[in-house]
C-alpha cells in the first residue's frame, strides 16, 4: 500500500518479511478441567509447574484475536491463576507461521457507534493489564507473525523470546487501517523502546524482524531456527522455541532470572534526553510536522496516535488509556478508516484462487522480451522458486534484463532480505537465450514484447510451434485486446492476458483478463502464477484498456485539458497529491511515458470516441517529436538528472504549451473542480467497467484503482469513494462538468441508479 505507508515518519528501518508455515503438533499432559473440552481457540497442558498455553483458531490459517479467543484466553488464565500446580506459563501457537495476527476487524465492522468501539478497546486494555500485573511471569513465545494486537498481548507478558527467523515478524499495523493500537500499545511501547522507537513503529505500521526487535528491546531472547532431522525444521524449531521458553518461564518464576534489561550506551542517552519535558515536546513538534507534511492532512491516524502517547506521557497511565480507547473509537468510525479496511478486505479477496488449482503446476516459466517489464516478470518469478527462461532477440537486451534481475535481488542483499549465497542461488534459476531452446518443456509463457499487435501475433505463432499442448500463452499487454492478441492462435483458449505494472518487483496488483474462449484451468494457471509472484491479483473481462487502463485513460485526457486551460505541471501535481493521489498528474505521464501514454490514448480514442476526448493529442505528439519521453529520456514535463531527486520544469514546453492553450471556463476551473474533473472521470470509467462486466465485482475494482493505479488509499478506491461521498453528490459533480464540457462527462446509468436509489456497492 504505498500511499498508506508514505504515512511513516522515519524511514531507517524497512523490514518486509514472509510468515513461517509449520505445521503444529499435539499437547502433553492435558489438564482435566472439564471446560477444556468445550475449548475451540485455546487448550493448554502442565510441564512441570509451568502452564503451556497453546492457540490455534480453528478453520484459519491465521489466529486473530475475536471475541471468542478472548474469553477462552481469559477462562484458562483464571484457572491458572487460581491453581497452585503452576508457578509461571508459557503462551505459544501452534498455528503454522502465525503467533497471533491481530485483532479480528469483523468486530470492529460489527459496531454501529463509535462509543461501542471504545468499549472493546477498554475491554482490551483491562484484559492486557491483567496480564501485565500477573503473579505467576508469562513468557510469550513468538514464532511467526505477531501483529498488531497479537504484539500488544506479547508486550503485556513479563518475557518475550522470538525465533530468530527472517518469517518471524512483530509490528502494530493498525495505523494501515486507519486506527491506533487500542489495547494499551501505545502506553507500552514507549516505555518499552522508547519515544522515537515507538513512534517509529505505530507511524509506519512497518513489520520489526526478531534479530532487530531484540535490539530494541521489544524481545528479550533470541531462540536460532532449526535444520531438518527426523521431523521437518519448521516442527523442531516450535518444539525447540517451547522447550527455551518453560526454562526461561521456570527461571523467572525462581527469580534466577531478571525482568531488568542491560541498555546500551546509546539507549540511556536517548533515555536521558526523552525525561526532559522541553526535549519531549520538541520531539512531539517535530514528529508532528513530519506527520502534517506527509499525510497532507488526509489521513487522521497518525496525528491521533502523537497526542495519544503524548497525553500517556505528560498526564499519567490512566489518562493514557482513556485517550487511547477514545481515540481508537473516533477513528474507527471515519471515512478513512473504513476506506482502508475496505481495502484490507479486498487484498484478503485477491489472494484467493476462485478457479481452484489448476490441472498442471507451472514449474518452469519461459518470459520473452527481456526489457524492463519481461526482466521485472522474470524477478519476481525466480525470487518465489520458478524456473524461468528469459529469451530476447539481441545479445544486448539480453544481457541488460539479466543484470536487472541482478540488480534487483542484490538490492535485496544489501537489505539484509537475503544472503549473497541465498541470491546467488535463486539467480541460478534463470536461463537467458536468444532461441527457443527448452520451451518444449514450457507449463506457462509470458510475453512482454512492444504493444504493437503484428509483433505480438508473430511471437504467437512462433511460439506455438515449439511449446507442448498443456503450455499457457500469456500476453502482458497494458491495452491490445487480448481477443485480436489470440485470432492466431490454435488454442485460442490457452491464452490469456497477465497485465503487470511497472516497477514489476514493487507494484503489487497483477490483472489477469479472460476471453469468451479462455479455459477454466487457463484462467487457474495464471492466477496460480501470480499469487506466487506475491501478487495482489484481479481478474477482469477483455476489452480495449480492460479495467485499469480503461479508467487511467480519461482521467489523462483531462490532465491535457487542465495544463492547456494554463494550470502548470507544479501546480497540477501538486493539487493531486493534495486529493491523495501517491504521484502527481504531470509526474505520472513522464513515469509511464510521454510515447506510452499518446500510444493508449491513440488505441482508446479510436475504440471509445469522443467519451475519451478532452485535451488535445497534439500535446503528445509535439512532446514526443522533440524527444520529450518522461523520465527515461531526461526530458517531459520536467527535467529529470540522474542521482538528483529534486526535479525542475522543462522551460522548452513553455512555447508547447502556448501554441495549444484554451481558455479555462471560470465556473469550473477552481482547484477543487480541477481536482474532481480529474476524479469524477476515473469514479465514471469504473463504475461503467462494472456495469459492463469488464469487472466482476466493486471490491475488484477498488483494489485495481488503488494497487495498480495509485488512486488514493484514503478513499478506498473508486467504488467506496462512490459509497462514502455519496452517488447523487457524485452525480451532480458530473452533470455541472457535462454541462460545461459534453458527454465527456455524462454518468452512467448504474451511477445514476445508486443515486436514485441510494444504494452501496459495498454493503
């Protein structure tokens, strides 16, 4: 989510990380208690005088913390506390890769008042306080995910021991989702890791690796991972990690081992420094204009996360809380906080295969065009285990894709994501040619050739010569219907469209696109392949531009509009950005590229008409002749210098710019009309994309606008916006910009159904 965690303030630290998946395994020596068996969510077993504690939610993959977790955690601590067999506990999972992963934010959505959610952050609070004040020292054995309030319980223990594994991963994402960490979080943490630590971690919502947790102070033991033996590594370092944690659970109940941390000399002085007032509140100033600068006031979380450790800080523990669970309630129930869950569940969604698995695995992939989106296709397919064949016509191209696959796991190397040898290793799993040798054994092609459809239909066509009758012909097309891509084709229904975006190895989503021809076990392969690439993934109708492109296409007509009718690029972007758009309009045609841009716009105008129109082409064309391409050729609407990030306007479209200027109409060119010509076109496209069936459902196209597009993530994407600013409100913006301009802005009839009838797309 790009635009959401632009929302941190110090960017030191990046930690991404995949969770450990490993199976669980049987609890020794049961208790007898007759509740136990009612149990669904939590057992636990006696080693010795130490209460093992064991939770695996039932049916999930992931333990949250939901009201029924809870109360059997709560029933089973009331047992031990009152039970003079245990002097200390150990609380593990046994759930593969999951600790615990948070709260369940169903029972957030189930709330209807803001002082409904303010009530089960205080339910929260006293439950962790409970544990917190324990007389019998609980040890949180950590292996795998340990988010959000999964990692507020793990807090509230007297001890902390983690496996050191890159999977294992502690972190309070809630800012993500537009609220705070409301069970005590942010009380704790700073006490725990210090102010600028702290902030650090409840700003960004950036997962924290166990090797710097225990650093920091948020983990007090490090417990190393386990290799293979009679039982599989995963199932030997759980056993392992709960064998450590009953010793150290037995020594701290023996009071042979001490809560009290040694800090280094670094952390007394920042220690130090934080119990001065005046120091304290510079750090709150500065902290808070950092949050104001990059938020630009669109996202309220992170501003109430600082008053809220402040208010803990300057007015005492109880104040702390009651701001804390206050807070928690109001931010639940904003526009924001409901776009960004929305988004949240969408993800869950598009990680889903809904055509099941396919017949065949893909195994090895082949990926023709070794430019820059085949070579990112072919880094993302490598780093996640697939034997990939790169092919390119020239020796050069050849040789630049690979060094960029290079590149991009070194970089991963350098971020301590992987080891050189781990690098090394998964590099070795790319095969680089300028022929067709050992695709006859290709399961999946991909093809990332220039969109020009001759080229495309003749890599078809040679392909199809050398591949075997399961392979699947994948074209990476932003824009050709994928229909014309396949009439030369002799399996028509083996083709498909896997649109990617490009940085590949950053950009999440991944949109596949089906014909009327195209094979169930087609559709399944690709989705298949994308969700090991780690790809967000919606599947869409063809069509020209099919979804993403199709909504980005109008909006851009209307960004050459705005610059003719005089709004300089600066400006333009910089109106942009402040709707929460994550990159300026004008910054966005240099990055995708002067000639890609005119390319689409020419192929969509052709197939849409003058529904597409707005500024005039010319722009382009000129930009393009003089060699104004963006980004990749020094020059469009900026100037662009390598190493330098600060970027100037391009004096020579000065004179481009006079030749095409319109007049703008006064009665909508005030910045917030600019601002909602451009998003009312793209809020239009989409939902006319459903209505169509280019799309499937609204939280398809939430996801596309938002992953694949940069639409602002504090809407919630295109259809929640619609949702939440309301359809008639949306309507009456297009009717007076049709009233100006034409049909370009005429809405849609489901647009105009939800508004008479007030209906929601997302209900």
């Amino acid at each position: 989510m790009v635009a959401c965690r632009a929302i941190g303030i110090l960017r030191r630290f990046t930690n991404g990380s995949r969770t450990l998946r490993c199976p669980g395994y049987i609890c020794r020596k049961f208790t007898g208690s007759s509740a136990l068996l009612a149990r669904t969510h939590i057992n636990y077993g006696a080693k010795g005088d130490v209460a093992v504690i064991r939770i695996n939610s039932p049916n999930s993959k992931v333990n949250t913390l939901n009201k029924e977790l809870q109360s059997e955690f709560m029933e089973v601590m009331n047992e031990i506390w009152a039970s003079d067999q245990f002097r200390s506990v150990v609380l593990i999972s046994s759930k593969p890769g999951c600790f615990i992963a948070g709260a369940d934010i169903n029972m957030l959505a189930a709330c209807k008042t803001a002082q409904e959610i303010t009530q089960l952050s205080q339910e929260g609070q006293k439950m962790f306080e409970k544990l917190e004040k324990s007389s019998k020292p609980i040890v949180a054995a950590i292996s795998g995910s340990c988010l959000g309030g999964g990692l507020e319980l793990a807090v509230s223990c007297q001890y902390r021991i983690a496996t050191k594994d890159r999977k294992t991963v502690l972190g309070t994402p809630e800012v993500l989702l537009g609220i705070l960490p409301g069970a005590g979080g942010t009380q704790r943490l700073p006490k725990m890791v210090g102010i600028p630590a702290a902030f650090d971690m409840m700003l960004t919502g950036r997962n924290i690796r166990a090797d710097r947790a225990k650093r920091m102070g948020l983990v007090d033991q490090l417990v190393e991972p386990l290799g293979p033996g009679t039982k599989p590594p995963e199932e030997r370092t759980l056993e392992y990690l709960e064998e450590v944690a009953v010793t150290f659970a037995r020594g701290l109940a023996d009071k042979k081992i001490s809560l009290k941390r040694n800090k280094g000399l670094m952390e007394k002085l920042t220690s130090y420094a934080m119990s001065i007032p005046f120091v304290r509140q510079q750090v709150y100033k500065k902290v808070e204009e950092q949050v104001r600068k990059q938020t630009k006031g669109l996202y309220p979380a992170p501003l109430k996360i600082i008053d809220v450790v402040k208010t803990g800080l300057e007015q005492g523990k109880e104040a702390g809380y009651l701001s804390e669970s206050q807070k928690f309630g109001e931010l639940a129930m904003t526009r924001e906080s409901k776009a960004l869950m929305g988004l949240y569940q969408g993800q869950v969604l598009c990680k889903k295969n809904k055509f099941g698995a396919p017949q065949k695995e893909v195994k090895h992939l082949a990926v023709l065009g070794a430019g820059l989106m085949g070579a990112g296709i072919a880094q993302v397919s490598v780093d996640k285990g697939l034997k990939t064949i790169l092919k390119d016509a020239t020796v050069a191209g050849l040789g630049r894709g690979q060094q960029q696959v290079f590149k991009g796991l070194n970089d991963k190397v350098k971020k301590k994501a992987l080891t050189s040898f781990e690098r090394d290793s998964i590099f070795s799993s790319l095969i680089g040619q300028l022929n067709y040798e050992g695709f006859e054994k290709a399961d999946m092609v991909i093809e990332a050739v220039f969109e020009d459809l001759s080229l495309k239909h003749k890599v078809l066509k040679e392909v199809e010569s050398v591949i075997p009758d399961h392979c699947i012909f994948a074209s990476n097309t932003s824009a050709l219907p994928i229909r014309e891509i396949a009439a030369v084709s002799k399996r028509p229904e083996k083709v498909i469209g896997m649109h990617y975006f490009s940085p590949v190895d950053k950009m999440q989503l991944l949109e596949i696109i089906t014909t009327e021809k195209t094979s169930k076990d087609a559709s399944a392969s690709a989705v298949a392949v994308g969700l090991k690439q780690g790809k967000v993934i919606i599947v869409v109708k063809d069509g020209p531009g099919f979804y993403t492109t199709r909504c980005l296409a109008p909006m851009m007509s209307e960004v050459l509009r705005i610059l003719q009718e005089g709004v300089d690029p600066k400006k333009l972007d910089s109106l942009t950005t402040g709707f929460g758009f994550p990159v300026g309009a004008a910054t966005l045609v240099d990055e995708v590229g002067v000639d890609v841009a005119k390319h689409v716009a020419e192929d969509l105008g052709k197939a849409f008409g003058d529904r597409f129109g707005g500024g005039n082409l010319e722009l382009l064309k000129q930009m393009v002749s003089k060699g104004f391409l963006g980004r990749k050729s020094g020059k469009g609407f900026y100037v662009y210098q390598e190493g330098v990030k600060s970027k100037n306007l391009n004096s020579d479209m000065d004179s481009i710019l006079a030749s095409l200027q319109v007049p703008p109409k006064s009665d909508v060119a005030s910045d917030e009309d600019v601002q909602y010509r451009l998003v009312t076109r793209f809020v239009n496209e989409a939902v006319l994309c459903l209505q169509e069936g280019i799309l499937a459902t609204p939280a398809e196209g939430d996801i596309g606008a938002v992953f694949g597009l940069g639409f602002p993530p504090c809407l919630g994407g295109p259809f929640r916006f619609v949702d939440l600013y309301g359809a008639q409100k949306i309507v009456d913006r297009l009717r007076k910009y049709e009233a100006a301009y034409g049909k370009q802005f005429t809405p849609c009839q489901l647009l105009i159904d939800h508004a008479n009838n007030a209906n929601k797309f997302h209900q």
